[in-house]
C-alpha cells in the first residue's frame, strides 16, 4: 500500500519536472527520463495497489468468517431459554447483515482509511517541502473540519443502532408470517401481515431518512472545505508566483496535489458512515456474546462412559420459567432403573416441564434432579444428552432427507440401521412407496409428508440413538390406533433395558406401565400402577371412565372394579 | 489466464433467468411514481456536475489570466469567483446527498412492500417448497443490496456520465488533438468492463446464495434447537453452518480478486494516459518559440485527464454495486413473477344461500404428479352436520382440510359450497367463510388476546371472555399473571402444546365459520379440557358444517357420521353404532384401541354385546 500511495505521489512530482524541463528549460534529454519514470512508476503503482487490496481484502474477509463462526458457536450454546425470549427475525439479522456491516468496515473500511489517511500525511508533507505558508490554510481549515465529524459520528451512531432494530423487526415479522403462513391464510390475515409489514418498513425508511438528513448537513462542508482551501490558495499561491515566491510548476503541483485530496476526503466520510454502521452490528453481536449460559457444565464434570442404568429422581423440585409463574412445585418422582412410567395430567399441569429437566434445557431453581445418585449438575451436559432419547411435543425435523432426518443423532448409522429404525416406527412401508424412497425431502419442519408421519420420524430418530433413557412426550397424538398399536409392539422390544419416560393424553394405554404419575399444577398428585390407581378411585380413575368408548365398557369395568374391592 | 480458467471452472453454471433489461425494467417500475422526485434529483445532479466541470475552467482563467500576467491587483475577484461557485456546490450537495437517500430509500421502500405483499398473497403450495429463511433473506438481504446501490453506486452515475460528457466536450474545445491522445486508453477500458461484468454477476449471485443459505441454516437451528441439543449434534451444525460460511467466504473472495483488479488497472492506464498527454504536448511544442499548446492548456488538461478518470474509477465502482444489485434483484424477480397457482375468478360469483353445504365430485389430488393422494372422493356434506374423517396416517384426511380451504385445486373433479365451484367463489369470501384448525398450532409472537381476535379483531372482549370460559380457556390464562395480555413467545413457544392448541380452537370459534375443519385440533388436550370443549364446540358451531379429523376415536361418538379413509379412498362411513355393527374399517380402528386402551375388557364388551 505504501508503495502504490507512494508511486502514485510521486506522478504530479514528475510532471512539475517535466513542465519545467520542457516549458521553461527545454531540456528534452531529462525529459525523456523523466516520461520513462512516469511509465514505470504507473505499472508499480497499480501492482501495488492490487497486491494491497488482495491482502487487505484477505485479512478482512476471514476475519469476519471466523467472527460469523464465534457468533453462531455462541448462539448454538444458548440456553434454551434464550430462543424462547427472543424474536427469530433480530437474532437473523444478526448474524447476516450485523456481521455484513462489520465486513463491509473491515474490507473496505480499513483499506479506504489506511490509504486516506497516507494520502493525507503524503500530500501535506510534499506541500510542506513546496511551500510552508500554504500549508498552513490546509491545516486551520483542516481542524475543525475534524471536529465536525466527530459530531456527526456521535450524531448517526445512535439513528444506526435503530435501523439495524428495525432492520431485525422487519426481518422477524416476515419470518413470522412465513411460519404462521396456515394461519394467515385460513383467517384471512393477509391485510394484517401487510399493513405490520408496512408499517415497520415505513419506521425503517423514516429512520434512513433520519441518517439522510445528517448525512447532507454534515457530508457536504467536507468538500466545500476542500474548494474553500483551493480558493485560498489560488489567491496567496498566486500572489506568491507573481512575486516571484515560488515558480508557476510548484503553484500547479500544489493545485494538483489539493485537488488529490478530494478522493480520500470522500473516503473519510464514507469512512465514519460505515465506522458507525459497523459500531452499531457489533454492539449488537455483543449482546450474543455477552448472555451468560446458566446451563453449564460445572468445573469438574463427570464425563458418562458406557451406559446409565437409568434411575432418575426428582427431590422437591421447583421450577420456573420466569421466574414469578410457578410451574413445578415441590415434585418427588422416583423412577428406578429400567421402569417404563407413564406421565399423566392436564395442559399446562407440567409434564413437559418436567421432562425438560432430565437432559437440562432448564435447571430448576430448587431442588435437585438426579441420575443413578448423583445431581446431573454434576455430569457433562453433552454427555449426559447421549444418554437420553427425546423425542418433543411439537415434532421438529429438518429441511433434509428423510433418511438424515433418521439418523440426526447418530450421523454414521449405517442405512441397514435406519431402516431398522423406520420399521420399528412403522415408517418403512410409506417410505418405500416414495418415489425417492429415504431420499424424500420433508419440506421445512415436514411440511410435505402428513402429521403422524413427522411424528413417526421423529420416533425412529430417537429408536436409531441407543440410549439408556427414552423419553416420548405425547408423540403419538396424530397417529391412528391401528398404527399406534403397531408401534408400541415393536417399541416394547426396543425399551428392553431402558428407562422410559411417556407422557400421553390416551390414557388407556398405560396398563403397561411400572408406574403412573398424575400430575397436577406442577405436583405429582397420584402415583402407583395401573391397578393401584384405579382401586384408588381417585382422579385417575375419573378420567380412565370417562375416556372408555362405551358406556357399556365403562359400566364393565365399574363392575369389575367393585367386584375387586 | 489459468487463474481466469479456474475462477470459470470453479463457477457454478446456473439458468439465468432474466435479462438485464427485464431486470432494469422491474426496477424502474418502482423508480417510476418518485419521477418528481427523480427530476429534481437530476437536476441537482446536473448543477454539481457543471459545476465540478467549471472550477478548473476557472482555475486555467486564473493561471493564464491573472497569475502569469502578473495581474495581482486583479486575483481576488477571480479567487472570489471560485469561492462563490464553491458556495453554491456547497448548498446544491445538501439538496443533492438529502435527495438521493430519499430516491434510493423510497424505492426500496416500495419495493420491499410490493414483494411482500405479493408473497403473502402467493398460494400455499410455495410455500411448502420454500425454506423460510431464505425468503426472508430475500426481503431482508437482498433488497437492501439494491438498497445499496442506489444510495452509493446509481447516485454517483448521472454526475460521473455529466462529468464525462462535459470534460470530454471541454477537452475537445480546449484541444482536440490532446483530447484524442487521452483517450487513447478508452478500448482497453471497455474490454475490462466486459471481462467484468461476466465474472462478477457469477460471484454476487453465489454470495447472494450463501447469504440466503446462511439465514435459512440460523433460522433452522433456531427453530430445532431443543432436537440439537438434545442429540448432542452442536458441533455438526456448527461444521454445517460453518461450511456454509466458507462458501460466503469463498464468494467474497473471488468477487474481491475480480473487482480489486479493475481499479489498479485503470488508475495505471490513468497514468500512462497522462503520460501520452504530456509526451504528445511536448512533441508539438518541440522546436516552437511560440508553445502551440500552452502551459495553461497543460495543467488544466492535466486536470481534466484527472477528473475524466475520476468519474471512470467510480462507474468501475457503480459497475461493481450494479453487478451486485442485479443478482440480488434477480432473486427479488423470482418472487414477484412467481405466479399463484390459487387465482381468483376474473367474475366470481357468491352462493346465493349461505348455509355451508359442501360436496366433493369425483376429486381427485395429488401433490406431486406422480401419486394421487386423493382418489376419487365423492361426497356430500350437509348444512350444519358434522362428519369426522377416520383413517391410517397419511390416508389424506388433512389433504381433504387443505382443499377445502383451496391451498390446493384439485387435479380432477370439483368441490362446491353451496353449489358453487370453490374456484368460482371470490378468495376473501371463501376465507371468511371456512376455517381450519390445524394439526399443530401456530400463534404469533403477541399477547393471548390478539392470538385470539386474530383474523377477526371486530369481536368484543366479551365474546372472548365468553368463548375462553365455555372451553376452559380462561382457567388456563389466569394463570398467567399478564392475563390475556401475556406474551406468547415466537410461535407460542412460552406456552404448553395443550395450551396453544386451545388457543387455536378458540381463535376458530371466534372466527364464527360456516364451514370449520378441525385437523386434529385437541390431540394433546387432556380428556377433561376435551369434554368441555366438546360440549362448548357443539353449542357454538351449532350451525355451522363441522369436519373433525381425530383419532381418539372417543371424541367422534357424537358426530353425525364418520367417514374412513383408506390410501387416499373413502372406503366407509355410517353413524358410530351402523360402523361398529358392521365390523369393517371402523371396526378394526375401533377394536385397535380397545385393545390398547382396555386390553382384555374387549370380551367382557363383546359378552355385554
Ligand atoms: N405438501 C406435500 N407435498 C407432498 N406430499 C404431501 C404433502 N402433504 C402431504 N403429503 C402426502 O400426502 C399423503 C396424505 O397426507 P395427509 O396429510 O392428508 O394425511 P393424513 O391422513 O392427514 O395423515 P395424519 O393422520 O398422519 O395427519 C401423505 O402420504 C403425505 O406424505
Ligand atoms: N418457555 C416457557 N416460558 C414460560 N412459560 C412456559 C414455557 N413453557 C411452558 N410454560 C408454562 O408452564 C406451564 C407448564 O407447561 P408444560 O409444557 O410443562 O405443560 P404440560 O403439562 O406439558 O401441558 P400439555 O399437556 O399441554 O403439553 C404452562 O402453564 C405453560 O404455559
Ligand atoms: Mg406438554
């Protein structure tokens, strides 16, 4: 860089030479030297400069890819909890266009400044060698000038802070609309969508036009100045060649070298724009980096080899989101080794809650959950997530294969085993009358293949990863009871061994279980087999009469029941 | 030359689907209705332009006139002729810098709500082949690229193209023969721009790519983190994500080397230009006692090569932002041309009763075009009855849903409601009209209370206190301490599956429908919230056509008739009793989950029998 500003200073150096060479003393021989120097410097100078830019442009370029990588490991090591809180479109933003801004300052921001400001020292220094007075009406217009445009910097900081929020707003309410587009459809939301939509875009051209206005108060003094300072010098310089101060060459160079001064005065100010802009990203990207994780691995984590045996207890566990809502109150479970339990209650009662708990999306605030004895505070997260299948309420699948989609939790299963997955899912069958076969593409969260089946997937996810703690919290909500009673023969073979953990609204199908849990404002209310509950006659047997098909069926089982007292 | 070969091997071939004309086209449709503003734009432009052309004029006066004259007494008034063309530069930039931002920004502006709006009103069968985040990209990213460019690179052509113009033109009048030796350098020019504009477009549209990648990758871990986590896959995603990242990064890169190596280029051919010029000067004055050309004219050409490259390296400049903006504006023209495969009829017609009598004749559907998911569906659903649909997973219940609500046209056969082909009925009508509860619900970021009144805000508070009462709602709300005004978090995610899909079948019934189809709409309730709503639902759809698709079967005993579906096929229906008597398809269901559910009391009800 400093040999291609150098070289390119030197230019207007040379053609003083030459106008006084062959104007004033007609010497053709330095002459021809001097237009050689000139070609040759002209090459020089647009190597280097291409070399500067690349390397510059290097250097720029990956330090934004690894700050793009640091901002995404941060996100993905977020607590649950902060994706619950948050609007998708911001944190989007954030991570493309924040760390866009952040590029476009590193790229071009730091080559424009370094070249300006060499430009500057340059030129100042040669007027100084030619004319020390002339300097001086650069210099004391040149101050304040500076002074402005820390103004201005402090002026726009704070307009750009709120455009990239209202660049993220905008972002979020498309993404939402997008996602929520069923509904926006069936309840004829489309006026809505639009007109939220406008109206955060009219905010974001209000805040551009904000930045517009300071931008053209403060922007055109820069070169004003620049004009000023030619006029200046027109009037002292030329007074100073009429008396014979300095030669007319000198006078023209010092014109010229002035009027140099107009490109990296354009890049100053589009300097402090970007400077600004990419203050306002990184501030932003801050606020990823700066969340602390609550769930943690503590210092001397204990690192799960081999399997669990899979005994989990709860001890007067309490917990909260927001910390003011109770969700879990005082809970006691105990759920020894290789025990299928069933979890039982009404919405929002807190049984995912609960089983939030086990692989530590959220710790609770008192009370203690443990693991074969000990707190799970104490193993390292991830692998204490590997010993845990969970298979969520709402089902999430990727934008990939089914086939991926299968082997999400173990990458290197080998096809024989998916396909063994999807069987015990009673999937294999659909699948294969796809035209793709395992290579379908679900579409975004499944859209493409129906509900039960997205559910399916997401069983066969948790089948293929051979854990020691299997957790389905009401994963077969859109399947039909034939599947249904397919499914859980061929998931009985596969709990063999293992701690399971289901929550289900069906609750016919519980006569399996080691144990029942009923759950009630976050409190285990009941608890027993199958047939401990029913002859408790309590709430679980409530629900049992009211869920049978048949009054008949239910008098039946009255009957059987008074029979058994 | 064999890096020029590797960047073009390297290049993913891709379709181009526009012209440049038709993309400019598209873009000065928006520029179209500011014309006002544009104009006074220009003539801003054209004010600093002459201007930027003078001052050196007035400078070469000053030279010739006054300094080498020696005219001292005289220089101020020229210095102050300078000065006030300066001033007057100075205030034209103010009107020129305010301008431009509202040109470039209103456009945007405009053109970022036409986009959306078009993409809100497309037909849902996009939407399924879409990923989100890079739509979202689209609207996000890429408009604001073109954003960019009209702020930096399109404002700076008119005054360059002027600039141009105007020097060339002075030039040619100071001295033609130098003007010509200046412009020696032009063809080399050219070729560059078109070596440019080749490899450029390919590398803005491949980190347009990965850029709408990127936001799709975050935007799908977000969504999916608890399943990352949960399998314990960060460190994979993270790989992918930063995979991807190194695409972006590639992308940049080879943009940079091609765009980075035309300002040196030109800024050397600059010299040379320069070079030539003083050469050239030299060799007609040699030997002359008289310069023909004088000093005067040197400088000031000097300048002028100056200023002629000037506005050069900023159309390199303006080429690059164009290049730019062109691939995004590509993208931004694949959306807006994107036709909806749902149109409303040019003369739609309304039933003349609205009663909700809906039937299917002869349809049949499929998604793809190679398997018919729906076969030959014929059936007559009457005014106010309630049918549920029963069937395996996957046998098209929720396709039926989705034609109903014209996500979809049928391939073959129609639909009516009330004797009126769906096509036929006007989009709103139909709409307002027919509502769906699907299978998972979806609530926007927002408190319980516009949850609920979405779609429908002209319903009273009353009637949403009522409604949420009838089906248990409102015990479930209060106890939320913000009450109705509690957020829900993205997606309700702040919420229990129950909970939201409570709140999605209050939003129906507020929504007073003709026609409702419940896709599985309390499939997570726990039984006693579902006899509530069970029981509300009759009461207030009373009238309404009500289609429920569920598999406890326990929630269908009181439907007027049940209907089964096999493999995209209506192979039964009946009322409960009729079906169980009969021991077909509904009788297997049935038996199913008495099985499961009571297994071994199916003898003891067999015995009863
Ligand atoms: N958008 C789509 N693109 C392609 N195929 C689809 C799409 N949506 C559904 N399908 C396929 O069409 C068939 C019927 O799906 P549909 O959602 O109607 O089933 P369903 O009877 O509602 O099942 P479930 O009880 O599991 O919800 C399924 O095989 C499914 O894979
Ligand atoms: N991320 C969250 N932030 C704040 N509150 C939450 C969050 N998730 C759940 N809740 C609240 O906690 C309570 C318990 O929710 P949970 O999901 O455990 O219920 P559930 O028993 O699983 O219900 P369902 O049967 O409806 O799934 C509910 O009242 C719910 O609104
Ligand atoms: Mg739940």
């Amino acid at each position: 860089m400093l040999f291609s500003v150098g070289a390119e200073l030197i230019i207007p150096l040379l053609i003083k030479e030459i106008i006084d060479a062959a104007f004033i003393k007609q010497d053709y021989m330095h002459l021809k030297l001097l237009l050689g120097e000139i070609f040759v410097l002209a090459i020089i100078s647009g190597g280097m400069n291409f070399l500067s830019r690349i390397s510059s442009e290097f250097g720029a370029q990956k330090t934004v890819k690894k700050l793009r990588n640091d901002v995404f490991d941060s996100l993905i090591n977020k607590d649950v909890q902060y994706f619950m809180t948050r609007e998708t479109g911001q944190l989007l933003t954030r991570t493309t266009a924040d760390v866009e801004a952040i590029r476009r300052l590193l790229s071009v921001g730091t080559r424009i400044s370094l070249q300006g400001t060499m430009t500057y020292l340059g030129i100042i220094f040669l007027l100084w060698k030619i004319d020390v007075s002339l300097v001086m009406i650069v210099i004391i217009m040149g101050v304040p000038l500076l002074f402005l445009m820390l103004i201005f910097g402090k002026r726009v900081g704070p307009l750009f802070m709120k455009q990239r929020i209202q660049f993220g707003d905008l972002s979020n309410i498309v993404q939402e609309t997008l996602e929520g587009i069923s509904v926006v459809k069936s309840y004829r939301g489309e006026p809505i969508q639009k007109s939220l939509f406008h109206n955060s875009n009219r905010k974001y051209f209000d805040l551009q036009m904000k930045t517009a206005l300071e931008r053209a108060r403060f922007l055109p003094v820069l070169y004003a100045a620049l004009g000023f300072m030619t006029a200046g010098v027109i009037f002292f310089g030329g007074n100073a060649v009429i008396s014979g101060v300095i030669t007319v060459g000198s006078f023209v160079a010092f014109i010229t070298y002035l009027t140099m001064l107009i490109v990296p005065t354009r890049f100053v100010a589009w300097f402090l724009v970007m400077w600004e802009q990419a203050k306002a990203g990184a501030k932003r990207l801050h606020e990823i980096f700066s969340v602390p994780e609550k769930v943690k691995n503590s210092p001397n984590a204990i690192k799960i080899k081999g399997r669990l045996n899979g005994e989990i207890i709860f001890e007067n566990v309490y917990f909260s989101y927001d910390g003011v809502t109770p969700v879990l109150n005082g809970l006691n479970m105990h759920i020894n080794p290789g025990e299928k339990v069933a979890i039982l209650g009404a919405i929002g009662s807190g049984k995912t809650s609960i089983v939030n708990l086990i692989p530590r999306f959220y710790d609770p605030q008192k009370g203690v959950v443990k693991i074969d004895g000990i707190n799970i505070k104490k193993y390292d997260l991830r692998s204490l997530r590997r010993q845990i299948s969970f298979v969520s309420q709402d089902t999430f699948l990727f934008s990939t294969t089914i086939k991926e989609n299968i082997a999400f939790g173990k990458p290197d299963a080998t096809m024989e085993e998916i396909i063994e997955a999807a069987k015990i899912a009673q999937l294999h069958d659909f699948i294969m009358k796809l035209p793709d076969k395992y290579d379908t593409i679900v579409g975004e969260r499944g859209i493409k293949i129906s509900g039960g089946q997205r559910q399916r997937v997401a069983i066969a996810r948790a089948v293929l990863v051979n854990s020691s703690i299997l957790i389905l919290d009401d994963t077969t909500s859109s399947i039909d009871s034939k599947t249904e009673r397919e499914l859980q023969k061929a998931l009985w073979k596969v709990m063999e061994g293992k701690t399971v953990i289901i929550i289900t609204q069906r609750i016919g199908n519980l006569r399996f279980a080691d144990k029942i849990f009923l759950v009630d404002n976050g409190k285990v209310v009941e608890s027993g087999t199958h047939e401990e509950l029913l002859n408790k006659k309590g709430l679980y047997w409530e629900i049992y009469v009211s869920r049978t098909l048949d009054p008949k069926i239910a008098e039946a089982i009255i009957k059987k029941q008074s029979i058994g007292e | 030359m064999g890096f020029a070969q590797r960047l073009a091997g390297s290049i993913k071939k891709e379709e181009r689907q526009y012209t440049d004309v038709e993309l400019l086209k598209f873009f000065f449709s928006f520029i179209k209705p500011h014309r006002k503003a544009g104009i006074i734009t220009i003539i801003t432009l054209i004010i600093t332009s002459i201007l930027a052309v003078f001052t050196p004029y007035v400078l070469k006066l000053a030279i010739d006139n006054y300094i080498i004259p020696m005219k001292f007494s005289e220089l101020w008034k020229i210095t102050s002729i300078y000065a006030i063309l300066i001033l007057i530069g100075w205030i034209v930039d103010i009107g020129r810098i305010y301008l431009i931002s509202y040109l470039g920004q209103v456009t945007v502006h405009d053109m970022r709500n036409y986009t959306f709006d078009h993409l809100t009103d497309l037909s849902m069968d996009f939407f399924e082949n879409e990923e989100t985040g890079k739509l979202v990209s689209i609207l996000t990213n890429d408009i604001d690229t073109v954003a960019e460019f009209l702020r930096n690179g399109l404002t700076d052509i008119v005054t360059n193209l002027l600039r141009l113009i105007g020097i060339i033109i002075i030039m040619f009048i100071l001295s033609p023969g130098l003007t010509l030796v200046t412009l020696l350098v032009t063809p080399f020019i050219t070729f560059i721009f078109y070596i440019v504009r080749k490899y450029a477009r390919e590398a803005y549209r491949e980190i347009r790519k990965s850029v709408a990648k990127l936001t799709a990758k975050i935007a799908e871990t977000i969504n999916g983190i608890t399943v990352i986590k949960v399998y314990a896959q960060e460190e994979r995603v993270k790989k992918e994500f930063g995979e991807i990242n190194e695409e972006n990064y590639r992308a940049n890169i080879k943009q940079n080397i091609i765009v980075n190596s035309v300002f040196p280029l030109i800024r050397s051919l600059s010299s040379i230009a320069i070079l030539l010029l003083v050469g050239y000067a030299v060799w007609v004055n040699q030997g002359l006692k008289q310069p023909a050309i004088s000093v005067g004219t040197i400088v000031a050409f000097i300048r002028y090569e100056g200023m002629l490259f000037d506005p050069i390296l900023s159309l390199t400049m303006f080429y690059s932002l164009f290049q730019s903006a062109m691939a995004a504006l590509e993208r931004v023209k694949r959306i807006t041309s994107h036709e909806s495969s749902i149109k409303e009829d040019p003369n739609p017609l309304i039933p003349k009763e609205k009663k909700g009598k809906l039937v299917f004749d002869n349809v049949w559907f499929s998604y793809d075009k190679q398997r018919f998911v729906l076969k030959e569906i014929n059936l007559q659903i009457d005014p106010g009855e309630s049918v549920a649909l029963v069937g395996h997973t996957g046998a098209g219940k929720s396709t039926i849903g989705k034609l109903i609500l014209r996500y979809y046209d049928p391939d073959n056969g129609k639909i009516t409601l009330d004797d009126v082909d769906l096509r036929k009925l006007p989009l709103s009508f139909l709409s307002k009209k027919v509502v769906l509860v699907p299978q998972e619900p979806f609530l926007f970021n927002n408190t319980i209370m516009y949850n609920l009144k979405y779609g429908h805000f002209e319903v009273t508070d009353e009637e949403v206190y009522h409604v949420s009462k009838e089906i248990g709602l409102d015990r479930v709300i209060n106890k939320f301490p913000q009450k109705y005004d509690t957020i829900v978090g993205p997606r309700g995610v702040q919420l229990s599956q129950g909970e939201k899909q409570l709140l999605s079948f209050a939003r129906a019934l507020l929504s007073k429908p003709l026609v409702v189809v419940l896709d599985e709409a309390t499939a997570s309730v726990d039984p006693f919230t579902e006899y509530e709503i069970q029981k509300a639902t009759e009461k207030i759809l009373e009238n309404a056509t009500t289609i429920i698709i569920a598999h406890r079967l326990s929630t269908l005993k009181n439907v007027d008739r049940i209907i089964v579906m096999e493999e995209g096929e209506i192979v039964e229906q009946g009322k409960w009793n009729e079906l169980i008597k009969k021991q077909g398809y509904f009788y297997d269901y049935y038996k199913a989950q008495v099985l499961s559910e009571m297994s071994g009391l199916l003898q003891l009800e067999e015995k009863n029998n």
